[in-house]
C-alpha cells in the first residue's frame, strides 16, 4: 500500500508518523513544496524576535531523520501539481522535473497561504509575509541590517506575535487593523487589556482603519491609511488572515466551500481514496454549528493522527472532533486566551447567551504575586450550556482556558464548575478556583438567585434605572457614573430608604468595582422588594468595555 | 431563622456568607474557638518561611468586617463545650462564661487537629504544631530568635511546607518520615523528583523511620529516630497527620466513622437540624468508593456554601461532590500535583489498573525554558475509566493535573483525552498537550497498538526477557541495565535478525529514555512477530522507580 501525503508540516506529519506507526509495510511518501518539513511554524515570531536564537531549533525533524526513525520517504522541494483522482496519481514538479505518482490513499494537508487584499503597492519588496522559515530568516536580516519602523497589517494572532517580534528587535513598530480592536477573535472586554498592553509596549495602533495604498520610495515605502494617516516603513508585514491553498485539488474534483476543502468525520473528501486535513480543511464548530476552516497548529496535528487512523484500521478509527479553536496569544506580559464561541459568533449564529465577567485572583491574594485573571464566559442560561469563554491576564489563563475547554468538551453545564475539585495551594490558586466562582456565578444566574445587568447596556440603563454604586469612598473618586447613588455596600442594609426615595419607581441597578459586592448589595436590594441587577464585572468590565470613552463618560464625585 | 455555626474558617464561613445571602432576614451566628475566623490556613507555612511578610495578611477577615458587609454575628473565643439536639441548643465556653444558645439549623465546621502519637518527650515545648495563626506567629518568632536546627515530623503536605519554609529561613531541616518516600500520597515515581529537590535544597531526609523518643535539653531537644540516628533540634515540628475534632458531637449522638462525622449527600448528619462540614466530615472517594476524611480547604469550602443552600433551598440544592482529592504543594522549583486514586489507595481498593508514563515538554521544545512534566496516569484498559493522575515538574503541573481532574470528574475516558482542545502557541503547550498524549498513550493501549511494561516488574522482566535498549550510544553510557541489548531504534528495522539470535525464544521488552522511541520500537517488532512491550515512561520512570537503587542495577557499557 502506498499513502502520499501532500505537505509536510503539522497535520501532513502527523499522518506519516502514525502511519508507519500502524503499518511497517506501507510505503508512505510525504511531498513537500517548500525546502523544510515538519518545521515549528508557530515558532516564526519567536525567532524573529531573537527569543529562539538558533535558526535549526526550527526544524523539527529532518527528512533523514524521519527516514531513519520512521522509514519515510519525505520529499522536499516537490510541488503537487495535479491530481487524478481516476487513475489515482499525482502530478508532481520535483527539482530534476515533472514527475507523476500513483497511490493507494492520497493525504491533502496544503495548508493556507497569507491572504492578499487588493492595496496598490502590496506587490513592494518591503512587504513580506511571516508563514515559512524562509520568511522568517529573511525578516530576521532585514531586521540585522538596521530596519528601525515596520507596519504590520492586521492585529490577528500572527500580527500581533510579528509586532511584539519587531518592537522586541527595536522597531518602531505599528499595527493597522479594520477590525474595532486588536485581536478580532476576542470580545471586547478582554481585547481591551490587549490594547493596553501594547499601548504599554509602545506598539502603536491604528484600529478601524484599512491601507489603503502602499507607496514605495528610495529609503522607505510608505503606508497611507483610510483615516489619511502614513506611516513610514522600512518593513511591512502583511497578515490579514490565510486563504486555504486549494485550487489545483478543486480543480481536480475536490468539493470545497469558500475555498475550504469538505471532508466528513474521519476526514475523507467526495473523492475516493483522498483525505484532507488541517488549515486547507474546513470544519464543523463545536459551538455553532457553522462549517469554516479553523487554521490551527493543535487541531491539524491530532487530525493528521486520526486520518492514519481512519485510512489503516477504517473499522475503529475515532471521528475527528468539533474544534472548539481554543487559541492562546502572548502579549508582553500579558496572556489572553479564549476557547468555544465569541460574541460575533454566536450572534451570527443567532444563539441567545448571557455573558458572565469575573476579575479573580489566579492565586490566593494574601500570596505574593496575586493577579487578576479576567475570565468571560458566555452561556445559555436556560440549560445551563458553556458557549465560549475567554480569559487575559498576566498568569493562570491558560490553565483555566484549558479547563474550560475541557468542560466544554465534556458537556459539563455552567453549573456544574462548581464541583470541579482543582488543585489548591496558595501559590496556584484558590479554594474556590476561578473556574468554580464561574460556576457559582451561572448557577446563580441560572436560578434566580443574581440577576446581571451588562455593561454594553450601559446607555439604556442610565437612562431608565438609578445606578447605585455600592463601591468606597476612596474608589468613587477614581471616577463613576453621573447620576448613580453612591453608598457603600457596608452601609446599604441601613440606607434602603434612601434608594427607595432616589429611585422613586425606576429599577434599581447596582455597580462595585468587579461584581463581587455588588451581587451582595443586590440580593439585599432584590429581598427587600426592589427590582435589582448587579453590574456583570463591574468597573473593571465596564472601563473595558468602555475602553477610550470611559475619559468621557465617568466623572468625579465632587 | 436561627443558623449557628460551629467553626469560622474555611466551611463554616463559606457557609454562613453563602446563608446570607440567600436569607437577608436569618439570624447567622459563627462560634470559633480561635481567636481569629476566616485566616489563610493553607498561608501559614509562606509565613512562617517569610514570604508572606506581614502577619495580616493572614487575616483574610474580621469580625467586624464581616457584620458590614454580610450581617454576620462572628464570635471568636467561642468554643462550644456540648450539644443538645433534642433542645436545639449548644452550651458554648466565651470569654464572659458558659452560655447556651439555641439553634433552628447547626452546622459543624470543627476541623481537625494534629495527630499526636504516643512519643515520649513529645511533650517538649520545643515541639509545636502548625494550624493556627498562633502556631505560625508563634514558630516566626522562634526563628527569628535565632533557632538553627529543625526537626519536622512528617513528609506530608504540611510537613514538606513547614520544612521547606524554616530552610528558607536559614535553619538546618530534617525530615522524619515513617513511609519509604516523602510525601506519601504521591505514588513512589513522582515522589522521586520530590526527594531529589529537597536534596537539592540541602533538606535532609530520614524515610522509613519513625521518632521513638525525643530527649529534652537545656540548649535544645534531642530526636533519637528508630534506625539510632540521633538528631539536634532547636525546634520540632509535629505534622504526622491530623484528625478530626469531633468528641464532645459524638457524645451528643452524631455518628461518626473512625471519628468523622457521617453526612449525606447534602451534609446531613443523623441528628435533624445538624449539618457537618470540612475536615472533621467523612466523604465517599469518587474513584474507590471508600469513606474517608478528605482535609482539603477547596471541598471545604464549596461544601459550605452547598450546605447554606441545603438548609435554606432543600428542594433545589445540589449535592455535595464526592471529592477527588485534587492536591498540590510547591517544593523548591518544582511542583508536585495529583488527583484521584494512587496505586495504594488503587490495590487497597483491589481496583485493577494499568499506569502510563510520560515526560512530555511542558512548552515547545524549541522555546526557550523547556521543562518536562513528569506525568503518571493511572487508568482501567477495559473502559477506559481515567483513575488518578500524579504531576511533577518545573512548570504547567497544576495546569494538566486540573484539566485531568476535569476530565475524570466529566467522566471522559482516557482515549477521549485526544481530542480535547487545549491552548497551544510556543510559550504555553505544543501542538499535542501532555494530556492528549496521554490521551493517546491510553488509546494505544486499550486497543493493543502499545503494550506496555512497567519498571516496576524489572527483576522479573530482566529474568524472563531480553530488554532491547533503543537509545543512542552516548544516552547508554550514562547507563544501562546489564544484559540488555543496545540497537539504536533507528537502525533496529536492518536488526531484527540480531533481536532473534539474542532473544533466543523469550519475550523482548524494549526501553529507551522516556518510552516515545521505544514504543515506535515496539511497533516494529510486534509487526515483525516478537511478543514485544515498550517501558512505561522509560529510563526516566525507571530511574523514579529504583530511586537510590539506579546506581547498583545500572551499568556503564564498556
């Protein structure tokens, strides 16, 4: 049995690997477009960057090694060109020419390619990409031989990661973006600690705005932006998301929907005997049901097992399952991190959620080092169903992300984070875990117990309820809302008079720094007969929310 | 609605601030015997070692904040001296004499104390125990006072804390401990990497031993261990386990259980209107179904707020979780992590089991600052059922020990551990987390692609079989077992006649340093015909397991 696999990298290597694994006495070649296989593609920032110093730390495996631990016959330099799915052959363009290859099973792990919008100029050869250890080689010369100001375009992970890369190696560094904030995956609350994070780095940001014209010059090409910025460029990285690299297999019979190639639950296209994988690939998300190409390193490479799986022993073999695209970024000193749904999401989808905001400690705060992990987690508040969640601070967000996402992935309701017995010492966390005042929170929403109002909402509020604002003395002049009530949540059980007269029939919403009290405050308000709300997260999520207006909107108590 | 609370830590007070706010109009009384409520337990060790500076910081609250903020009657220096169940009411010892007070609802929330073996001289008032913020404020100020040598008794959790926190201090520590390694919940291989840091901290350990006596001095306490060593101690620290506290309920008819008070499912004890939760209750383990004290402050905790809503919401609350003992304590630079059963609690129960071993990178190999986690997964191959799992490491322990204990409290299968979508980019994980290949460890496993042998059978498996050392040439001159055959794997497919030759007819058990190349190995050997099996966790679990014995049964080939 013969199994070609196109691509070499993630998914592709992963399905040789195991391959051979299950059968000695298959003959399984993997072809490869570029010069490496099996390279860390997520690691390309990180070398640009000059945080991996050694350009071979990214080479994962080579074809010799593979050849002499797995018997592979991994072909570099070798570009599919066609594919008969009839006769079963591939066409292939190999350094000594045009080649054709027969085979049992046919892999397709392509991959995608940086998306090129239509900006006159893109074509200057200071624009570059950042998906290939070529790319990133040549970025890390350009960057040795003195570039000082780089424009990225696009503020998505790669953006992002290529930014940081770029300020850490002294470039005056800028990043434009379409999208309302950095990050477009993220929601805005959690996004906002982004922005502020490298607004602290010196990063600048240019959000809401597109390049419109790339103009090339002598010493430097210039990037003019729609609200009729420029921006001088030495270098400028284009990473406004990827395309899947499909066309000759479309071409070839292949079913695909925007591009993204259709296979089934173990991985098979329409046509026989082939089977694709990873960023090339289209999935079902977990969440919405929405078919789309989730273009992730952790999914393409467990999907690579699976499809050597379902090829080798199809009886047996596991589905591959629903992404939940549980992606993480660093960002200077901060970690933002999200699995399962966003809000863009699950409104396109149409699905009703409620959103939760908690501000916890990722440690016991009488420990040194305690610092907020701000967690959002969207739910149905009618079954309980964990619909997404997302999570930035500077440490432990990743660990309950992972949690959440192994939740999700278990069906386990909102409620149900109350049990989870996680692991607690003071250096690592807190009796009552993050994960499980999430759940608290969503049982007490669920039942009646705490009724939320949303920061997003703020507008309407302010205008139809009396805003009571239960934080001190000391935070209230840090600033708060105009017209809110100002009482200390210690002094509340004594001055509900008060609030009944302010009031005077409108509902009574109430605010603390970040829910905590103010969930207190309310279930004193809601059994003395009041119609309350306690604010989701607070201050903390309704300065995030918020975001540059909060200068506008929130005042000082005279 | 009267509710008294027996305790103000922990248990007790989740519940009463959970009763609250549930009940505005309750009348919440909280008894503690101390002089302080709501303190950081689990904090007192980071004090007494001086990483927590300041003594309020211990004091997580006050009784004074408390009546503010949630309308709590706390009274410390209140120790209840009996209880009348027939008459609700409790006879409690204050600080003005003895007093009665009734009850609608009580809720036992005593603790537990240090077990005090019978040891002559443990009278001493040298030695002290660690449960109180006077235990800690008291064992500071003796350190600061100029003690230079300590004795602790006891390698469990606080044993090890205490242990660590007075070398930090600059005091020469001993550990006593009875059971053959430290920390004795741990299973024997993780609890290797735990010896080998407290011997890199210049901790010196006395295992297998108990105190018989300690020898009273003018300048300081003698320890006389049960092997004759004869140990100088300053200070001594009593921490061989605790026990709950239970006398004075008992004699008052609550049943109890080896001196744990017996709850149902909502912490009910046999007596109407007596509650009991926290270290002084018996839970049913979830993986053994034994009934047992679990003294951990997380259960505590969350079964104090589950209690305030059994009392005040019977028909909707839910019931308390059967714990898995999610436990974890910093030692040095190195994290020590479990959760569910370990093979002593696993054979005690007469539950079969099989253990996988893994040392995966706890980031991408390629970034910098890669460390291992030292991972023991204890699992049933017939369902799958994940039993318990063990973490050291340097880094992200706690994050896969609560993403396993998620998952075991979901009731995945360990084969379902593949698919879960965990955060990946460089800096936090790789592309297949420690979980998902353990995940596909276990799948290999029950499915019969990995057979696996544990280095715990190696005297019989160096007897019965030919052990084929798959590693490079440099890896066995660090070490090797005799008789073993060394074929490097990458040249063990152009071998397998000299396997043959040597094997002469008996099994082949290949090994190489942590069970990847070798379970590749195996693959070629049991697809060629040899009864093979691969070394669970290889050299590394097999150096874990030997512990001292290594360099006595490993040769250096000549």
């Amino acid at each position: 049995m013969r199994i070609v696999i196109v691509g070499g990298v993630a998914g592709g290597m992963s399905c040789a690997a195991r391959a051979r694994r299950l059968d000695e006495s298959a003959e399984i070649i993997v072809l490869e477009r570029g010069a490496y296989v099996s390279f860390a593609n997520c690691g390309l920032p990180y070398y640009v960057g000059g945080e991996i110093t050694d350009r071979d730390a990214l080479l994962v495996q080579t074809p010799e090694k593979l050849a002499e631990s797995l018997n592979l016959d991994v072909r570099p330099l070798h570009e599919v060109t066609a594919l008969d799915s009839q006769a079963r052959e591939v066409t292939v363009q190999t350094p000594r020419g045009e080649e054709t290859l027969s085979y049992d099973a046919l892999v397709l792990s392509p991959g995608a390619t940086a998306f090129r919008p239509s900006i006159p100029g893109l074509d200057s050869p200071r624009v570059h990409t950042l998906r290939t250890v070529e790319d990133a080689v040549a970025l890390r010369d350009i960057v040795e031989k003195g570039a000082t100001r780089a424009v990225v375009l696009g503020a998505g992970f790669i953006g992002i990661e290529a930014a940081e890369a770029l300020h850490n190696q002294g470039l005056q560094t800028s990043i434009v973006e379409l999208a309302s904030h950095v990050l477009p995956p993220l929601d805005d609350e959690p996004a906002w600690t982004v922005t502020q994070e490298l607004r602290r780095l010196g990063i600048e940001l240019h959000t809401g705005v597109v390049a419109e014209t790339i103009i090339p010059g002598d010493t430097h090409d210039t990037v003019k932006l729609s609200d009729g910025i420029q921006l001088a460029a030495d270098l400028i990285i284009l990473a406004v998301g990827v395309r899947p690299e499909t066309q000759i297999f479309e071409d070839a019979g292949v079913n695909t929907e925007r591009g993204a190639i259709l296979v089934d639950a173990h991985g098979r296209t329409n046509l026989p005997g082939v089977w694709a994988v990873g960023d090339a690939t289209a999935s079902v998300d977990s969440i919405t049901g929405i078919k789309r190409p989730v273009a992730l390193a952790g999914p393409a490479n467990r999907a690579g097992r699976l499809v050597a799986d379902a090829i080798l022993r199809p009886e047996t073999a596991r589905a591959l399952p629903q992404p939940l695209a549980t992606a993480i970024v660093r960002v200077g000193k901060v970690t933002a991190a999200m699995t399962g749904a966003n809000r863009a999401a699950l409104e396109g989808a149409g699905i009703r959620f409620t959103t939760l905001h908690l501000h916890p400690n990722q440690h016991a705060g009488y420990f040194p080092g305690a610092t907020q992990v701000h967690l959002t987690v969207h739910i149905n508040t009618e079954d309980g169903r964990i619909l997404g969640t997302q999570a930035v601070g500077e440490e432990g967000v990743d660990k309950r992300v992972d949690v959440l996402a192994t939740a999700i992935r278990a069906g386990l309701t909102i409620d149900e984070l109350i049990d989870l017995d996680l692991s607690y010492s003071p250096p690592y966390g807190q009796a009552k875990d993050a994960v499980n005042l999430a759940g608290m929170v969503g049982a007490n929403v669920m039942d009646g117990t705490l009724k939320l109002w949303d920061a997003r909402d703020l507008e309407e509020t302010m205008n139809d309820a009396l805003i009571v604002d239960v934080r001190t003395e000391v935070e209230v002049h840090s600033g708060m809302l105009s017209g809110a009530l100002h009482i200390p949540h210690t002094e509340l059980r004594g001055r509900l008079d008060e609030v009944t007269a302010t009031a005077d029939g409108r509902p009574v919403r109430v605010m603390c720094a970040s829910g905590v009290r103010s969930a207190i405050a309310h279930r004193v308000l809601a059994q003395a007969g009041f119609d309350s709300a306690s604010l989701s997260g607070g201050m903390l999520t309704l300065r995030a929310v918020l975001g540059d207006r909060a200068q506008d909107i929130l005042v000082i108590p005279s």
